[in-house]
C-alpha cells in the first residue's frame, strides 16, 4: 500500500471527548471514523487487524472442532419470545417493524439463531458434541458507548455455542475453549490479562468466566487473591464473614442521635465507634414497582454489592424512594420494624454481630448493644462488596482489588435455551432431553482497542507484529533522489514478494513528518532508504516497541527483514 | 471435518416453495436454513463457500488498488438526509428509533457511509483516484424474496466506491474494474456469464453494467445482439423504429367494433388486420396520485417497457384506474382525445405509420386510415419493450432475448453523493471541486446461488474446486472394519497435512447412502477406502462433475490427490 493513497487523515489533535490513549490514537492515526454515537467506520489499517484477530480467532476456534456458521443480524420476534428473550431484555435491543408490519430485533448475541439452527438437524446424542461459531455485526443499543472502539453499539463479535449430552460433557469442553481462548490473547499480543468468576447477566447460566485485561481505564473491577490466585468479577466475588470479637451482650439501650444518619455521623455523634461496629440500613425499589422496598442491613463499613441483591431478589433495583413509605430514612434497624411492602435482607456480615448500634426506626434515635440471633436474625445471604484487603473465601489472604476492561467471556448455559426453544436428542436410553449448552464470546473491535490501550507509547500506536496492519513502514527519504526511488521501490516489490506486508511512504515530505507518522501508526518494523543509506550501500531498520535501531546491507536485506518479522511473530 | 458431527441435515425432500434448483439443493444438502421471510442461517459449507469467494474478491479488489475498510450496518438519518436518499427510498430500507429516539436506518448501500468516511480525510487531487470497498452485512425489506440465496432480504455484499478528478480517470478505473469483475466471475467458476449496459435505478449516474449469468430461471430479461455483441438489460434496451411500407393515406373512417378492446379482438373483429397497423392505448397512474394519468400509444404489436416509461415521466407508474376519468377504456385512440390531467406519450415506433386502426374515444367504435403527421404526432420517446427479432440498435440484426440473474454491477455514480454531501478536493488549479464517484457491487450469497444453479446436476449440487467448502469427500466404507478405519483416518491426517480441505465420512452407513451424501453435496473429489481397495492397495477416486473414476495406490496417493485438486482449481 502506498501512504499517498492511504484514506484516512493523521492529526495532531484528537477531539477532546477522546480521554483514552487507544480512542485518542487510533482517531489520530486515522485508523477509526465515527459515524454517530457508539458507530465506527474502520479505515484500511483497522480493517487488517481486525481482519488478522478474526482469523486468530478463527484458527483456534476451528482447533477446538468448531464449524463456523453465519447466522442473521436481523431476527424475528417470534424466535426471541421463544426464549422469553423479547420482553426480559429493555432498550439496549433494537426493535422494528418490517413492510409488512412483523416484529423484527436487531441481533446482539445469538443464542436464539444457534438453537433455531441446530435443533432440527441435530436428533441423537451421537451428533453431541458440537460447536457452531461466526463472527458476525452486532448491535446493541448501549447508553453509553465510550472510548472508540472500547464500548461501542455495533460490533463486530466472534460468538460460539457448544451443545452437549451431559453437564461433565460441558465441562470437559468448557476447559478447551477457556484454553483456546488464553492462546487467542496471547497470539494477538495481549499482555497483562487474566480470567475471573463472573456474572452471567442475561445469559442466564451458573458457571462462567470473563476475560480481563488489566488496566486502570477499565470499567470492571476485578477480585484477585495474590496468595491463591482466586479471581473474580467484584459482581460476584463472594464476601467473607469475619468473626466478631468475643464480647458480652448488653441490654439494648435508646439513644438520641439528632440529624446523625449517615455511618460516619452517626459514629462520630456516638464518640467515634469503629464503622463494624453498627449496622447499615440501604433500601432500594424494584425496577418498575414503586410500591415494594427491598431493605438491606449490612456490616456498616461494608457497601451494598447490587449485582449480588439482584440476584437474590430476582429483580433490577433502584435506589429507593422512602418519601411514603412508614420507614424513617436514616434511623432505619432491624429491632422493632413494621412497615408494609418491605423485603428485608440481612446480609451475613452481621452472623454474630454484638452490641451493635442500629437505628430505633424513630426519628433521631438510634439503638445500642443489639445482637444477632438475639434481637434480630442475619441471613447467610451474601451482599456486600469485597474491599481491598477483604479476605479470601478460598484461602483467606487479603485480597487486591483492579480494574479491568472485558476482553472475552465464556458461559456454562445449562438448558436455558434448548428447553425453552424445545430443542430435544434422544440419550443413549432413547429418552428425549435438553442438550445442554454453553456459549463463549470475543469482541473484535474492543480487542483491537484493548491491545492499543495496552502497547501504546507516547509516540503513539504500537502493533504487535502478529495484528500490525502492516509489518513495515518503508520509508523513502528525499524521493525526488531518482536512485532512492528506485532503490526504495524494487524493495518495496521484492519485500511483498517474500510475504512482507509492507506500507511504502511514497510522499514527498521531510523525515520527521514521516516518521512521526510511522511511530503513530505503530507499524512494528520501520525501513529507511536515504540518500545517507544508500551511499553506505545500507538501510536503516528501526524496532517500533523498543527504539533500537540497526543498519543492514541493502543487498539481502530483504531476507534479513523477513526473518525479524518471523521472530517478532511470536512476541 | 467429520460427517458425523457436521451441523446440517441432508434429506430427501425440499420445501414445497423450493421451485429452484440451487434453492431446493441447498436446503436438501444442509447448507442454509430458513429464518425469516428472506433472511437465512449460512451452515458451515455454506460460509466457507462465502468464504472462499470473498477471498477471490478481496485478492482482485485490492488488485484494482482498493481498500478494504469497514463501514456500519446501521447508520443515523442524517447522513441519508444529506444525500436525499431519506426520503427518496421507499419501504425497502428499514428505519428505526433508537432508545434517545433518533432515526437510524439499515445500510442497504454504502455510498453516504463511504463520502462519510472520505470526506473529511481527502483534501487534494493528488489523494486521487482511490477506491474503498467493504464486505459487510446489508439489509434490503424486500417485497418478493424467493428463490433461496436468489432474493433475500439480508445479506452479505462487497460494494466498493471510487473517487475521480475527472470522467476521463472514473472511465478508465471503470475499465479496470469491469476486468476484475471478469476474473472474479471466473473464477469463482461462473461460466455463461455476460455484461449488460443497465438502468442504474436508485443508485443515480449515467453509465451502468450488470454482470448476468444466463439462466432460464432468471429473472431479468436481457436482450443481446448475436451479430455485433451489443448486450444490454430489457429495462434500458433501446427500441428501433421500424420504417412502414408506403402506402396512400386514406380518408379517416369511424367503424363499429362493438366489444371488441384488446388489439387481439379488435383485428379479429376487422377481419385479421395485422396488429403492426394498430394503434395501442396502454394507460399508468402516477403512483401515490390518483387523479394523474399517463397514457401511452405504441405499435399494436408492441408492450410498454415501464422502466423506460418511469424515466420519461420521472416517477413510478402503476397500471390506471380509469373508473372515474373520461378516458373510454378500450376505444381510446389518440384523434380526438380530450380529457383532463393526463399526460399523453407517444412511442417513436408510430412515426410514419399510415392507415392505422385506433380507438375512437367513443364505446363501441374505432377509427381506421388514422395517419401519424397527418391526424396525430409521434414524439421522439421511446418506450417500447424489445422483442425476439427486433432489430438491434449498433448493427440492425435481429436481437435474441434471454433471462439472467444479475450477479454484480458497476456504476458510473457522477457527483449525486459528493456534491451533495459537500465532498470536495483542490484540483490542479486550486479549485475546490467534487470528485467523480464510481460503485461497484457483488452479493456474496446470490453469487453462490448461482455457481449452484449453474452447474447443479440430477444428482445434487456440484461445487467448483475453487470454492468448494472442501476439495475432497474421503467415504471410509465399513468403518466397523479395523484397517479401513486406520487407513482412511491415516489419510485424512495426511490430506490435511498437504493443504487439502478435506471431509471425512467417518459414520456407519451403507456405501449408497454415504455416496448419495457426496454427491448431494457437491465435493469435488470422492475418495473411497473400502475393504475392496485396500486388498488391491488401492483407493478410488471420482470426479464429482464427470462421473470420471479410476484407482489410485494407496501409497502416494496423497500427492496424486493434491495434483488433481490443484489441477481442477483453473477448472
């Protein structure tokens, strides 16, 4: 490719929406066009690597016996009520209206179309197991798209499902995709990347896992024991009780603690009480029910997890509105409560808890020395949000809290689709049953984004060789040189001959412009020709990601240059 | 790939509504599965059909100096408001709310997306010419699907867009890419294909092609010169005028035709006068206005060609309802025609025409010895629809009139986007002018349906080595026996190791039911291991499209195998 004809303007400035380093750049080096909120052009280069990920992808997908598929971007409603799909997921799905007046959505996973597509042609448990994957658009109407290419609302997504004889079955297959998928991170270069327990959302499930790459720009925050290796989602990491001091109960005893609501001000109005000292009151309102309150009491130095209490209460919630309600807002306890419409929740943090203040459910008093077990009951439900420092709940170390942005997931889906769709094979007994599924996903667009996040230098860009758009930048100096010309030319054809990708900056322009345009769009190897080069009967090679550079003879540097391409394949 | 756990059922019978053959043989073998009206499930077969042709493409787009980039599916009004297209496409683009409720719609075509994209990043003559292409998802609401991959409402396009300072330059990269297209047809494995000059529609522009595979079941009429080589769709074939033999004009004479409407009835009724010296009143409505009425005269013998008609009148016609007008449907002729707010349009085929049979604006009655010049006036319009034996436009030889399935087009697009998206460059003179568009489109999914129809057989589909989903079909028979089971599972690993696409048909099964599997299919290459061969040290090999069969050793046969594969790939 030539830079002259290369579509896609390289800037200096980025716009100032653009706060992270990969949104930044790949706008600055031309690589991303948007379209509107969420929506993306992809320029050539970013095309190449995302055309190099899918085949990665591909690859490995293909390894763990998977028969690549296409299924639509535009559904039928019909398929979606199967599941119950349509009316459990909101906004974020789109809906339309053909000509002729049916129901169509806009597909953003593909579990319906997987069992659409396999539960007539598949009848006896000798077809099991298989897996059928595409990489495919998508759409999802997010509210709020983000960072280029990190959040978007359409992208492009490898997505995978796998039907099975038996949850073992599943389980064995589980392991080779959650493998497979380590190799697909490394081979497209990511660095710093780990798997945690997660959430399985709308996706339904028990067992499953995402992909994370570390970085303080991700929205996830993630659970990491650094003595065990536990790993977890802070949606689902689970919190451990910790044992309260050996201590003798006293009488409950009222208290006046005025405008003191809050934790902080109500152990700072009591003479600074340790905050695990009292019990925290959180209310919330299920989504879309104004009447019932779900009432949470909780360790007071802990945070309500929600993703956890949505599990527990099956529901989205909403922080409550308490303004009719018989609960008196700051003073909220668990000795005395009565009020109507109330799901109380008590988390296990306060399993044993002694000579607890509380709120008196009056107006400026709270209650001291109330114990569990003998004033209220805690269940051994988990709601609260580990901390740094939390312990273990598999070998008790103190635990370290990151951020991290999802590179990947993998699900454990039972039958969840395969039931509701009435996708039935005959077992070995002749008995009609539910395959059991599991389903595993990457996002293209967002791994390009996350490798950019993570190799990106204050040049700019910097491609691993194994995606990089192209594996050289091959650059003439002083192009009105006739011999330059020349020389740079029967290189830049000898060089593709040999399979070398090369983009060849043809512009009459000073080197400092096109360098800064290379280190920008952080092509892996850079090749000068220069007059100064070229006397010396030599070209100038230069290593993106490390700055060394290195001089070579012109002649046979074509086969020198390949090599380093094929070493740096693997790096 | 393994039969046994390859997705897909192959049965005996299609869909009542499968009335082609690539439709029926393809539902039949497996390869596509029905979602919706016109929308489809690509098995694995299928995609790497898709697959293999999209390569070919791509290698002879980026031949052609493109630039594969990526544009989205769905894209904000207002790029589509810009260039006119918002409101100018009817029902068959899908537009939606999102959840902030703003207009999106579904790309069906790419050209705002494309000036979108360039616009911003193109500033000089120099940047030019450049093409950009994509192989992307599009979604058209198509009133009629049918026919399998034929005509269906989602699916997979390559279009590509081109950017010229000048007409001389788009005419020339015009040229280069009508060539690629040649080659690509070729070599997917097209073979009566042809190019037609075409209608270019709601794309805009003057000059357009249609790449045609001529098929009986086709659905576009083409007409073609055997003579000279002039080809073009019917909806843009010129008619020509034919001269009238010289005759005396006689005195106008009303006669009683009594019931007598159609030109069939009215020559019988005057006793077997030829329909060449009748005059034909063929009456539209302009669609979406009900008071409006475009009314046609043309040869007896001749149809009205509507496409040409609607280019005439600038808008879509409908066939009239004349219920409320003063038109006397049946007798209308042009003499004496008085009636309001209709458009009259007559063809250039009455030019000259003497002594002529017409309706007499009066139930019941015709008019004879009408004379063009003399009682009524030919305009220059052409709106006749060319027959079998017209004469051909270049050379005057008698046209032939065949069907064909469209399977790729090229347009010369003008400045329709660019000036009214505002695109402009700095030409020579420092002018800011708008580049000159060129687009270019092939459909993914109707070109493997028509490799399909073209070459299936009796037996089932019949894929060219090209882009088979694999090249070889290995049948173990008797998989129960051990050295067949080592020897056929010995030669898949091998196959594989030297490149070649193999599936194996691994399942208990009887030698018919596994050979009637492969040919349904359409595997180029059969291979059989059976006890028979292997105590003659041999396997068999047939080719799929001949029938041709014969014995190789078993050893070496893996590089025997691969020759032929590599053989038939020019085939």
């Amino acid at each position: 490719m030539l830079m002259s004809k290369l579509v896609g303007e390289r800037t200096k400035t980025a716009p100032s929406d653009a706060v992270i380093k990969s949104h930044s750049l790949m706008i600055r080096a031309g690589y991303i066009k948007l379209v509107a909120n969420g929506i993306w052009s992809l320029a050539m280069p970013a095309k190449r690597i995302a055309r190099k990920i899918e085949n990665i992808i591909r690859e490995e997908m293909d390894a763990v016996d998977g028969q690549e598929c296409m299924f639509p971007v535009v559904m039928p409603r019909e398929m979606w009520d199967e599941s119950g799909r349509y009316s459990s997921i909101g906004d974020e799905m789109v809906r339309f209206k053909d000509r002729n007046g049916r129901d169509y959505v806009l597909g953003m996973t593909h579990e319906e179309a997987a069992v659409q597509f396999a539960r007539d042609a598949v009848n006896s448990y000798q077809q099991l197991p298989f897996m059928i994957y595409q990489i495919q658009t998508k759409f999802r109407d997010e509210g709020r798209a983000r960072g280029g290419l990190i959040r978007v609302r359409e992208f492009t997504m490898k997505d995978a499902y796998s039907f099975h004889i038996s949850q073992e079955d599943l389980e064995k297959y589980y392991v080779r995709v959650y493998d497979a998928y380590n190799r697909i991170f490394k081979r497209i270069g990511m660095r710093n990347f780990i798997s945690v327990l997660s959430d399985s959302g709308m996706m339904g499930g028990a067992v499953s896992h995402e992909f994370m790459l570390l970085t303080d720009i991700g929205e996830d925050t993630l659970v990491i024991c650094p003595e065990c290796g536990y790993k977890s989602n802070m949606e689902v990491a689970k919190c451990m009780p910790e044992a309260y001091p050996a201590e003798e109960p006293k009488a409950i005893e009222e208290v006046f603690t005025g405008d003191a609501k809050e934790i902080s001000e109500v152990t700072a109005y009591l003479g600074d009480i340790p905050a695990e000292k009292t019990v925290k009151a959180v209310c919330y309102n299920i989504k879309g029910d104004s009447v019932r309150t779900v009432l949470c009491f909780i360790r007071g130095d802990l945070e309500v997890n929600e993703a956890k209490l949505k599990k527990i209460v099956r529901a989205e919630v909403v922080p409550a509105n308490l303004a009719d309600s018989a609960l008196v807002a700051g003073n909220i306890g668990p000795v005395g409560l009565d009020a109507e419409n109330v799901t109380v929740v008590v988390d296990a943090s306060l399993k044993g808890a002694v000579n607890m203040v509380t709120g008196a459910n009056k107006e400026g008093y709270h209650l001291k020395n109330v114990c569990e077990g003998r004033d209220f009951k805690a269940s051994d439900a988990d709601i609260a949000k580990v901390k740094e420092g939390s312990r273990c709940p598999v070998c008790g170390a103190p635990l370290t809290v990151k951020n991290g942005i999802e590179i990947g997931n993998i699900f454990q889906l039972g039958t969840k689709y395969t039931a509701s769709m009435g996708m039935t094979v005959l077992n070995k007994e002749g008995k009609a049953v539910n395959p059991i599924m599991g389903c595993y996903g990457i996002g293209v667009g967002r791994a390009i984004a996350s490798i950019a996040e993570e190799r990106a230098d204050e040049k700019g860009l910097n491609w691993p060789m194994s995606v990089a758009p192209w594996h050289v930048y091959l650059c003439a100096l002083r192009v009105d040189d006739a011999e330059v010309r020349e020389k740079a030319e029967a290189l830049y054809e000898k060089l593709q001959a040999a399979g070398v990708e090369v983009i060849y900056d043809d512009r009459e322009a000073s080197p400092g412009f096109k360098f800064s345009d290379c280190d920008l769009m952080g092509i892996p190897l850079r090749v000068v020709v220069s007059p100064r080069s070229l006397a010396a009967g030599e070209v100038e090679v230069q290593i993106r990601e490390s700055g060394e550079r290195f001089n070579m003879p012109y002649d046979g540097c074509v086969e020198k240059i390949k090599q380093t391409v094929t070493e740096r394949m693997q790096i």
